[in-house]
C-alpha cells in the first residue's frame, strides 16, 4: 500500500535576494519554510540538515511559563506578536534551520512538528531554478 500515500517534499526555489526551501506535507501544504541563502549549494546543505536533525529533535515549548530548556537540535515553540503560535527548528549548533506559518491553536503548531519530524527524513528534493 506503499503507493498511496503521498510522501512530502522539499521544494528549493529562487527568490530576488537568494535561494530558499519549503517543505511540503504530502497533501501540498507547507509545513516549514527556510530562511534565504545566498548560494544553492547552501541551501541544499539546509535541506540536509532539516532531513537530519528534524526526527531526533527535542521540543522546547516556550509558551510554558518556566519552561525547561532543551538540548539542540530542538523545535522551538513560541507565540508571535500577533498571538499566535509559531516552531522554529534549532540545528545542533543552534542555528535556525526551518521555520513555521503561524498556527492559532498550540495543538496544530504541534502536529505541524510532528509532521516535518515525519516527513522530513524521505522527503524528494525538487529544484525550481529560475
């Protein structure tokens, strides 16, 4: 049945300023964003790292007052200006590998975790160069 489910895909594309990545759930959606890099070589490099720490990050939620600090790589929770509910993946440097789109409810920003945790490791890498 292998067949039938649709697995996500990272998707790397040109901006104005660079290249960057969106990863995609299989139903098309995307669940996690990159920031620009300056080089293709860099941002397949992103893509890399997302594939590799994604599964075996931590999850830091910092909406939880006194919340305990987790060790990288890690999924940050966090609320944005506008209230709502954000995750951003840390690699084992610390540095931002993946962001979110904000979620209104904590528990959607949680599976959107969950599914780049899932989706990430097999993910195809789909090139649109301009």
């Amino acid at each position: 049945m292998k067949g039938r489910f649709k697995m996500g895909k990272f998707v790397i594309r040109t901006t104005s300023t660079g290249v960057k990545f969106d990863l995609k759930a299989g139903n098309g959606e995307v669940i996690a964003t990159s920031e620009v890099y300056t080089t293709l070589d860099a941002c397949r490099n992103g893509v890399e790292s997302v594939k590799k720490n994604a599964p075996v990050a931590n999850i830091e939620d910092q909406t939880v007052e006194g919340f305990e600090t987790a060790k990288n790589p890690k999924f940050e929770i966090y609320q944005d200006k506008a209230g709502e509910f954000r995750f951003r993946l840390k690699a084992t440097n610390g540095q931002v590998i993946a962001v979110s789109e904000g979620y209104k409810a904590i528990a959607s920003c949680k599976n959107g975790i969950e599914s780049v945790a899932k989706n990430a490791p097999e993910a195809a890498v789909e090139e649109k160069l301009d």
